[in-house]
C-alpha cells in the first residue's frame, strides 16, 4: 500500500496556503502538509471508513486533493477530517471521486466551478462534541472561499449498504430535497437505489432519520439526486448532494463567512 504523499497538498493554485489554520478554543483546524499530517489523516479514516476489514482508506483521488483536519490544541493526532478537492470543466468533473457513481454530464458541460466533499469523519470518541463539527465546518467554508466554488458537492452516507433500514430518509429527501431536473445526475452504477415514495409520518420521522451531516447540508439549501448508490466496499448507502453557494439562505451565509474569517 502506497504511504499518504506529504507533496499531495501543494499544487492547488486557488489555495491560500498562507492563510491557513483555523482556531476555535481549543480546537485547531489545519490542513495536512507534513508526512505525519497524512498518516494521523489516514489512520482516522482507515479506523472510521474501514474498521470492519482493517484496510487503508487512501486511494487515488488523495493524490489530487486538500485534505482537511482538526486537532485538540494539547495533541497532534487528527480527531476529525475531510477530503476536498476543487472541480472545474468537463474533464475535471468526470474524474471526480462522484462520478464513480453519478454521471454527472450535465454537471461537466457548465461553467460552474465545483469544490467536492468527501471522506468527511470524526473520531468515535469526539462523534457527539458539536464544537466539532463546528470546527471542520470552519475549515470547508474557508476552503470553499478560497475556491470561489459556486457549488459544494458530495456523497453524502448512510450507515450500511441495505437500503431497507433507510426507507423513511431516502423517502423523506425524495418528498422535500430532489434537486433541479436540470443539474440532476444520471445513473452510473449498478447499486442504483430508487428513492421510496412518500408515506405516513415521513415529515417527523424522515427528517429525524437523516445523518447529522446530510441535515447540515440540507440546512445550507442543498438538493440531492433523484436515486442513492449502494457501495459494498465501505458498507454505505449514499446520494449524491449538492449545495449552491448562491442560494444559502442569507443568515446561513452570514455565520459561514464569519467561520471563514475566525
């Protein structure tokens, strides 16, 4: 298995490397340049992505991205992560870690310059602390500034590839969240799961049943794909989600650029 490349930070022209980290309390949030950054990154997410198999989780498109963390102030080691990477044109699109299992043509042919998410996890013991979230939050909205993206874009999971447990969220996305026919991916991949029609007790139970991070997105006005993908290799159910820039709901955008600028 190939070690994290401590090289795979640079080359990224749209980044400010100067203006870089991100404090709040005790919490720093930087991003990974030296080898031991990229191990720390790379042990948690082997632990949270591939603790069932006791495989690395680091792949190609590592190589290719910014890779996102935070850190207690008292520690060096990595207590939460995210992979990101910036997308633009119809080559970049189609090569992105989404397009494994979307396909994302009409994506491709715009102009919009797209900033993916993925790989986003926190250390089990730190899963519940909100100033967490808070603080990788921070982070991808500095990133995404930096980027000038016009749109956020990611898998966003489920725990467990089986989509029956997952019924009432998957009908509940489909009822409220389905983005614009216009932007909307085809299917790419044979793990294609049709989103469930609308039933009794969707509104309460369905939100209720969402991931924490799919809520956050959601709560930015994101929209997500008319299907999810199942992915066996991570034991994952997800959809494909995306956030306009343009169209966070102003009060959002407003606590976003004040995290950008902590």
């Amino acid at each position: 298995m190939a070690k994290p490349d401590p090289i795979a930070a640079s080359g990224h022209d749209w980044l400010d490397r100067e203006n870089w980290g991100v404090t709040l309390g005790a919490l720093h949030v930087q991003i990974a340049r030296t080898p031991e950054d990229f191990q720390s990154v790379q042990a948690l997410r082997s632990a949270r992505f591939r603790a069932a198999n006791g495989g690395h989780d680091w792949d190609a498109h590592d190589a290719q991205s910014v890779h996102l963390f935070v850190r207690q102030a008292s520690c060096d080691t990595a207590i939460a992560t995210a992979r990101l990477r910036r997308v633009q044109g119809y080559c970049d699109v189609r090569s992105s870690y989404c397009a494994r299992f979307y396909d994302l043509d009409a994506l491709a042919r715009s102009a919009l310059c797209c900033l993916e998410i993925g790989r986003v996890c926190i250390d089990v013991a730190h899963a519940e602390d909100p100033d967490i979230l808070r603080a990788l939050l921070a982070g991808l909205a500095r990133l995404a500034q930096q980027a000038q993206a016009d749109i956020l874009m990611g898998c966003a999971s489920f725990p467990g590839a089986d989509p029956a447990p997952h019924r009432m969220a998957l009908a509940y996305l489909r009822a409220h969240h389905l983005g614009p026919a216009l932007w909307r991916p085809g299917r790419a991949s044979e793990q294609v799961i049709a989103l469930p029609e609308t039933f009794a007790g969707l509104q309460r139970d369905g939100l209720r049943a969402l991931p924490r991070l799919l809520r956050l997105y959601l709560g930015l006005g994101g929209w997500v794909s008319d299907h999810a993908v199942a992915d066996p290799d991570l034991d994952t159910l997800h959809v494909f989600v995306v956030v306009e820039v343009a169209a966070i709901p102003k009060a959002r955008a407003r606590v976003l650029q004040h995290l950008a600028r902590i």
